[in-house]
C-alpha cells in the first residue's frame, strides 16, 4: 500500500517536471501530500516566470501552504524528482515538513536529459 502511494506521488511529481521542461525550465518537479492526498503541487518556474527562488520544491510548499491555510506543514510529505538544493532544503525546514522522498539521481537525470534533447540511449 506505502509503495503504491509512493509510486502514484513520484508520476505526478515527474509529471511536474515534464511541465518545467516544456516551458523552457529544467525538468524538476515536486509535490506535497498529507495523509495521503495532494496537497500541493509545484515544477521549476525561474527562467519561464523570472522569479529565481521558483524552485519545484518551493512552489510546491507555497501552493500547500496555500491550500492548507497554514506555514507549519507538519504531518506533510515532499515528492521530489531531484536533490533539493540549499535554499529548497531550508524552505523544507522552515515549513516543518517531516518526511522527502527523492526519486531521481544526477545520472537517472543526466540520461533522461540526453534522451529527451538528443535522442541519445546512454
């Protein structure tokens, strides 16, 4: 059951990222769940929106906090398609956040890159 819900939130998370990729953004995505439901979703939004703190992490909090109607996401958990940077990792602290799940590794990222921009297979 945990490995499904893991599973559903990482498609969506990735589907995030496919959202910033085709905006023009690199291909990061993030969602934010609580007792199994969405709660916020969010891709990488710097370049297309010209605000260089859109992070997929970041935006996903927001739009949690948002929904939530609260800056304290205790009880929440991060889906994220990449290691969350410095500034990321501190939004997740300051928010409260308890639990990350990462999926995607620099090479996984690397060679889905190649793939989608050169049709490389390496």
């Amino acid at each position: 059951m945990q490995n499904d819900l893991h599973q559903k939130c990482m498609a969506i998370a990735i589907e995030e990222a496919k959202k910033a990729k085709s905006n023009g953004d690199w291909p990061f995505g993030a969602i934010m769940t609580k007792n199994g439901e969405i709660v916020g979703k969010g891709h990488v939004k710097d370049k297309s929106g010209g605000d260089v703190t859109d992070h997929a992490e970041l935006v996903a909090i927001r739009d949690a906090c948002h929904n939530l109607k609260s800056n304290n996401l205790e009880g929440c958990t991060i889906y994220c398609t990449n290691e969350p940077c410095l500034m990321c990792a501190a939004g997740i602290f300051q928010a409260n956040i308890g639990k990350l799940s990462l999926e995607l590794r620099a090479m996984t990222f690397y060679v889905y890159y190649a793939q989608e921009n050169y049709g490389s297979k390496t």
